[in-house]
C-alpha cells in the first residue's frame, strides 16, 4: 500500500522556524554591506550568529521530537505565481531536515570558531565571515525548503558562496581558476536539476515536496528514470561524485576553514540529502537504484585510489571526501532502511572529517603553511592536541571500533551485500575493497605527518602547537569522531521513520555472506590496510616524486579525469564557440557590439570587457533557452509520458 505523504502547519514555538535561515543571512548582510566598520568586530557577530542558530535548532529538534506527526511547514508567503505554477516560499522542519540542521549550526559553530584564530591576521576576515554565514544560510535554505524550487534556490546559493570562499584569495592565480572550477562543473549538475524541477511541473503541476512525491506512482517507468537521473546529474555535481567530482580537491585552495566547512557540514552532503529527501522517485525504478549505487561505488573506489597517490595533506583529505560521499550515495542507492544508514554515515563523517581538515589547518599553523606530507614527520612531539584529536579522526574514518566510523560505514558495507543476484557480490566486493584502501591512505597520511623522522624544510625553526581558540574545536570533534557513531547508529534510524521512505527494518534480499563474516572482513583489510602502510612509511619517505609504475602514475595525474574533460568537453567547447562566431559574425557580434555599446560604451579593455560579458551572458540565455526548448518538446511528443 503506497503511502501518502502530509504535512500539519507549523505552530507555537516551531512558527519561527524560519529563524534559522534569517539570522546568518542577516549577519552576511551586516558584515558585507558595513565594509571596514565592521572589522574590529564581524568576526564575532558571525560566530554569534551561527551559534544562535545552533541553539534554535536544538529547540525545535527537541519540539520536533514532542509532536505526534514530525513533520510540520511554514507558508511565509506566495513566491512564483505564473498561469498554473504556483511557488511558496515554505520551509519544511521534519526528521531529516532536523538532523541536517543540527550537523550545518553544530559543526559550522565549531569551525567558525576556529577561523576566528585562523584568519586573524587576514586581512578580509571580516568579508570571509559574511562569506561563511552567507554559504550556511544558503545551506540551511536547501534543507529547510517544502518544495523543488526553494530547495534550487539554496543550491545556488551555496554555489554562489562555495565559489566566493574557494576562491577568496583570489590574487593566487591557483585559487581563482579553482573557484571557477568549482562554479563551472556545479553548473553542469544545476542545470540537471533545474530540468529535473521542469519534467515535474510538465508532468505534474507541482513542485512541492507531498504533492510531488503523492504523484510519483502515476508516472510511467520512462518519466521516472529521466526525472530521476536528473536529480542524480545535480547530486554528482554538488557532491563531488562521479562524473562531475574534479572540482571538489581543486577547492582546497580556499583557506582550511572553509575545506572543512564544505567537505564536512555543508555543500558536498547536499547530493546526499537530494536524494534521501527524493526517496519515493529513487525508490520507484530499480534500473534508477542501480545508477545511484553504481556511481557510490565507482567514486568511493577512486577517491581512494588517487587519495593514495596524493602527498598535500589537504588533497588526501579531500580525495578521503569523494570516496566517503561515494559510500553514502552507495547507501541511499541501496534504497530501503539504508537510506537511513546512509545519513548515520553522514553524520558521523561530519564529525571525523572536520576534526581532521581543521587538524591540517593546525598543522598548517604550526609549520609555516607548509602542506606536503612528504616534508613532515615527527610533529606528535610537538603539537600533542593535533596529534590526539587527530588520531581519533584517523580511527573514525578506517572504521575501528568502537569509534563512529566503524558504527556508520560497516553496515553499508554489509548493506551492499545484501543486493539481489550477482549485484551484491559486485558492490559489496567493492565497499569492502575500499575500507582496505582507506585504511591503507588515511594511515599513510597520519605516519607521514606525525610519526618518523623529521623531514622538515630549513625555514621550518620549531613546529609549535595552536592557539587554544583552535584546538577547543579540535577537542569536541575528536570527542564527537569517538562516540557519535554509536548514538547516532542508534537513534538515528528511528528518527528518521517518520520521513516519508525513510529509516526503519525494511526487509530485504537475503545477504550472500553471513553478517558476522562482513564485519570480520571489514576489520580485517582495514587492519591489513592500516598495517600495511605503517609498515611501508614508519621511517619516512622520498620527499621528491620517485619513478612509478602505471597505477601510481595515473593516480597522480587523477586518473586522467581532467584529460578527458579537457579533451571531451572543453576544446570541443572552444572550438564549437569560435566555429559560431566565424560562421555568424555579421548577425551575433553585431548584437554583441550593438549591446555592449549600449551599456556604457568606451574603449580598449573596457570595450572589450564589456563586449566578452555581454556574449558569455548571451550565450548562458540562449543555452538554457535551447535546454528549456528541448525539455518542453520532448514532454510534447510524448516521450516522457
């Protein structure tokens, strides 16, 4: 019996819900429109404004938690209202919004106030704190949204803000090209999701949440496939997942806070929480189900090959981010209580990754900015804290118990294997191999950064431990890298039953493996891994690159992941944009130019600034203008249908 999905009103404390979103977006607008009479003082204000939220949002879990049916919207007002699509500005605060919104305040509290220290003596920390409360609005927006539309419009809000903070220090040529990077590929995926939010209005007038997900089993099989991988072209590209995940190491060029705040609370779980919250679409197709897993799975085995080859501390993390996210989009794929599996693992990688990204901030700190591990060893002597609240997020992440990530990754793992046929051997064998890996690399990270021998450059004196204003953070994550696990595995599941597809026992296939024989598994090439590694870099390593084999190589270069998009994409890209420009130039540049003299004129570099905008903006119009085009004929014909 398909079930229907309703939503009571909020009210009482619960009515201003709408709170979490204003507060950091009004602290962005003060600390942004201010300017410099904000300095001595912005970075406390968006602190303060973050915790507010944190606070608010651990009353209304706990309000949440009293009500009969946990699930309550907020109409504020009628945003779009064209012909027969109707929009409300409406949030949504249920189960799953609930827990999203405790990891975006809790986490982003703790590592808005570690950049406190960290970006003291930036001059931009006042901007960068608008930045950062600007980019936790937006993401608070994608999770509290009662519908498509709202949720599309924190999305691009947190592109917006993700390519403000990544490329920050934009006088580094490095960091302005991630930035656009960054803001390129995600636009491949938002325009997946944006075409997505047209099928569902062509196909059933809506784009709210209950009435969308209440019209799915009217949809033939064909109508939701394409819906689906839609949505799921616009989860690989938020999240760094497979084919559109080049972007997400490549953002390491921001400062260390914003890493953790992406990798940990914010923009990458959004792929994830696109598809738990559009369970009743992935549910619907078992052709769909397979994409999702397949593409967890190839991602996660990826991460880890080429995070193995990496040697900036960050990169290794960040590869460590595409791999975990690859685990959770093998979850939620999986379908059934998994999905719920799926968000325990997301918490809890919320908690161990972010105690280690801000670890590398602290590393950082304490040895002059340098980033190659190649160049470390030794430094448990001297940033003890470091140290220890970075061993727990080692062990969270490698899944040894009893910490979080041994409660949250092993049971997707035994998840996997439950598949019907031979899929189960496929993604479980895969799952399996790749806790072997992160062992193996997230091990070889810590003996190269903390154990051996020193290895250190000559402007290097005295490595030295952070300020208390950093390591504090670095202490409540560790606890929470420890402990989470376990509560959350614990919990979490039966919170999330009152979310529509979410959480409970749902029975499945039965595994191919015994269960006690996965976890024995599990732990054994995660020890194999662990050990390994030690083994190999105990005593150091080569701090140049030495001659490898293809393997290696290639996993230095990516897999040449980016070869191919630059092959694939970008030159015929180039190529195609000239071709239309030589054969047109009479017609289009002579609307360009007409254009481009009406808004100002001028000569020189001006002119021709002007004139490149007006045609990259042309050509942004016409493509989506063709995409749109191209959307509503094939709804026309039937092809949908």
């Amino acid at each position: 019996m398909e079930e229907t999905v309703e939503f009571a009103q909020a009210s009482g404390l619960l009515g201003s819900v709408w709170l979490l979103v204003a507060i950091p977006l009004v602290s962005a607008a003060i600390l942004l429109l201010l300017g410099k009479r904000a300095d001595r003082w912005g970075h406390w204000l968006g602190v303060a404004a973050i915790g507010a939220a944190f606070v608010l949002g651990l009353t209304y879990f706990f309000q949440l938690r009293g009500l009969e049916n946990k699930q309550v919207e907020q109409s504020l007002w009628q945003f779009i209202t064209v012909g027969d699509l109707k929009v409300d500005f409406g949030l949504l605060f249920d189960p799953l919004a609930a827990v999203f919104v405790l990891l975006i305040t809790g986490v982003g509290f703790l590592i808005h106030l570690y950049a406190v220290e960290y970006m003291a003596h930036d001059e931009g920390r006042r901007r960068f704190f608008g930045y950062f409360n600007l980019f936790v609005a937006a993401m608070l927006l994608l999770v509290l949204g009662n519908n498509y539309v709202m949720l599309y419009f924190g999305w691009e809000g947190v592109g917006l803000a993700s390519y403000l903070l990544i490329s920050f220090w934009y006088g580094r040529p490095s960091a302005a090209t991630a930035g656009k990077k960054a803001f390129l590929m995600n636009r491949v995926g938002d325009a997946g999701l944006a075409i997505g939010i047209f099928v569902m209005f062509a196909m059933l007038g809506t784009t709210q949440y209950d009435e969308v997900f209440n019209g799915v089993g009217a949809l033939g099989s064909t109508t939701v496939l394409v819906l689906g991988l839609l949505l799921l072209l616009g989860a690989t590209g938020k999240s760094g997942q497979f084919p559109l995940q080049a972007w997400l190491p490549d953002a390491m060029e921001g400062p260390t806070p914003v890493s953790a705040l992406i990798h940990a609370a914010t923009m990458v779980t959004a792929g994830v929480y696109l598809i738990a919250r559009s369970n009743p679409i992935f549910s619907a197709d078992h052709t769909l189900q397979l994409v999702v897993v397949s593409v967890g799975a190839i991602t996660l085995l990826m991460g880890c090959v080429i995070g193995a080859a990496k040697d900036d501390i960050k990169r290794v993390l960040a590869w460590s981010t595409v791999s975990q996210i690859g685990y959770m989009f093998l979850g939620v794929g999986l379908g059934g209580a998994a999905y719920a599996l799926a968000i325990v693992h997301l918490l809890a990688h919320g908690f161990f990754k972010a105690n280690m990204f801000l670890g590398a901030g602290s590393v950082m700190h304490g040895m002059n900015d340098q980033v190659d591990i190649r160049r470390f060893g030794n430094l448990s002597k001297y940033m003890k804290v470091t140290w220890l609240t970075f061993m727990m997020g080692w062990l969270a992440i490698i899944g040894i118990p009893p910490l979080s990530g041994y409660f949250s990754k092993e049971p997707i793992i035994a998840a996997a294997f439950e598949r019907e046929g031979w899929t189960a051997w496929l993604f479980g064998l895969a799952a399996l191999l790749g806790a072997g890996l992160t062992a193996f690399y997230m091990t070889r990270l810590f003996v190269l950064t903390f154990h051996g021998p020193k290895r250190w450059t000559e402007d290097i004196e005295h490595p030295h431990e952070s300020p208390k204003l950093m390591t504090i953070p670095l202490v409540l994550l560790a606890i929470g890298s420890v402990g989470a696990g376990f509560l959350l595995a614990t919990s979490v599941p039966d919170w999330l039953e009152a979310t529509a597809g979410l959480g409970g026992q749902e029975e499945g296939h039965e595994a191919v493996l015994a269960h006690w024989l996965i976890t024995t598994l599990s732990l054994l090439v995660t020890v194999l891994g662990a050990g390994l590694a030690w083994f190999l870099f105990r005593n150091g390593t080569a701090t140049e690159p030495q001659p490898a084999g293809v393997l290696v190589t290639a996993a230095r270069r990516n897999l040449y992941t980016d070869a191919v998009n630059e092959a694939v994409f970008e030159k015929p890209g180039i190529f195609l944009t000239r071709a239309l420009v030589f054969l047109d130039n009479r017609g289009v540049d002579g609307l360009v130019n007409g254009l481009a003299a009406a808004v100002g004129g001028g000569s020189g570099r001006l002119r021709r600034l002007q004139t490149g905008f007006v045609r990259s903006y042309a050509t942004s119009i016409l493509t989506g203008a063709l995409l749109v085009v191209a959307a509503f004929l094939a709804v026309q014909a039937g092809w949908l249908a």
